[in-house]
C-alpha cells in the first residue's frame, strides 16, 4: 500500500484531491492509505515519531510553515520520498527547488494534472524500492532498502547493519563483500572497518561525521582526504 500525505488548509482543496485520488485507485487497481493534514505543524510531528510516507502532497501558501519550509523538513527525514507542490500562483512553481519536488500542479489544474503527477510518482516509488538487499544470519534472512541502510561495520567478528527503521541487524558477509554486493553510490567507506551512507551524513567535523540519527562516527586518518573529498562533490559544494 502506497501512503499519501496531504497538508492544505484549504479544506475544499483537499476534498477535490481525495476525490481524484479515488478516481486514480480505480483506474490503476491501486491502494492509497491518504492521511490529510490541515496544518503543517501537525505533519511535522508525524515526522518526528518517524511516520513517513511515500508521497508527500503540499500546499505551498499555508499559515505558520509554507510547504517549502514544510518539504525542507521532510527532506531531513527522507531522500527518497516524493513532494508534490500545489500552488495557486504559478510565478511560485521554480521556488521549492531545493526540496527537489517532483511536480507543481495548479489548484485549478489539479483534474487535469494530477494523474500524470501520481503516474510519475509511483514510477520514482518503484524505482526507490528496488534497491534492496537481502540481510542474513544463518537461517534468519531480512529484506532492506539501500535508503534505510545508516551504516555498516566490522565489530568483533560479525558484520552489523545499524538501519533506520529496522534497528540494528547483523550479517555473515565480510564487509567488502557486503560493500561489493550493494554497488551503490551512496556508500562510503571512513574506515577499513566501516562505511556510511552519506544521505544521513549531516556534518562533517575534523575526523567526525555527524550522522541524522545523532550518532557521531569516527573518520580514519587513511580515509579523510577521500572522504572529504566525496562529500564536497556529493554536496555540490
């Protein structure tokens, strides 16, 4: 199941978009759990009990927190979900490129638009969810999103995989082989002993990355110079 967040204090706007996320559902045979918010600060607590969706669906002109502000925070939590903007004033469409929306729709276009919108939508969906690995211990075997991967390190003979929503899991694998078998770009070695994922890197400090989930991970001598130089690139800095 697919779940879709909705944040407008527009309560007439929200009907209409519920209604033609119905119409889609039928269209395509396809579930949507629609959670709808009428004030931003009430989707930002879900983000902090770790409630995610998939995708995000925000009104750009909203009292107390925009939906730029809104998706900025959204971003802190997520990479991978996609943000849809609404948008009454098209002159505003180009302003939330930081959050790298996926669509601006036009509230007066929202009949028209919005279909190719959740096309889009649940092709990056599904595009995000391939990524997986499959984690073992000996009989016991767990399915893992390359996003949901925080770290993995060598510690005292066993592999552990520290997840962000599946707590830590351990693995048979050497760590090279495992590095080797998720091939992914976004994975980093700091240490010959460990390697991050840099979307949750929210600081870089002498030898210390400061990681979103608040855990300070050590950087090697041997692995600073690469390191930094990796992160500035992927930063765009």
């Amino acid at each position: 199941m697919i779940r879709i967040n909705i944040c407008d204090d527009s309560k007439q706007d929200v009907e209409v978009l519920k209604r033609e996320l119905e119409k889609f559902e039928l269209k395509r045979h396809i579930d949507f759990e629609v959670i709808t918010f009428v004030k931003p600060e009430l989707l930002s607590y879900e983000l902090l009990d770790n409630k995610l969706a998939d995708i995000y669906i925000l009104d750009v002109s909203m009292p107390g927190m925009n939906g730029f502000e809104l998706a900025e925070e959204i971003r802190k939590y997520t990479d991978t979900a996609v943000i849809i903007f609404l948008t009454s004033v098209e002159s505003m469409a180009t302003m939330g490129y930081k959050s790298r929306a996926l669509r601006y729709i036009l509230k007066m276009n929202i009949e028209r638009e919005l279909e190719e919108a959740l096309d889009s939508a649940l092709y990056q969906v599904e595009k995000n969810d391939e990524k997986t690995i499959i984690i073992r211990r000996y009989s016991e075997y767990w399915r893992v999103s390359y996003s949901d991967i925080i770290c993995v390190s060598r510690i005292s003979r066993q592999l552990v995989i520290a997840t962000d929503s599946q707590g830590e899991l351990t693995d048979n694998r050497g760590i090279t082989e495992f590095y080797n078998a998720i091939d992914d770009n976004r994975f980093l070695f700091i240490d010959r002993g460990c390697f991050v994922n840099v979307d949750y890197i929210s600081q870089l400090s002498g030898y210390e990355l400061k990681m979103k989930n608040g855990k300070v991970l050590q950087i090697s001598r041997r692995c600073l110079h690469d390191v930094k130089k990796f992160l500035l690139e992927y930063w765009g800095l």
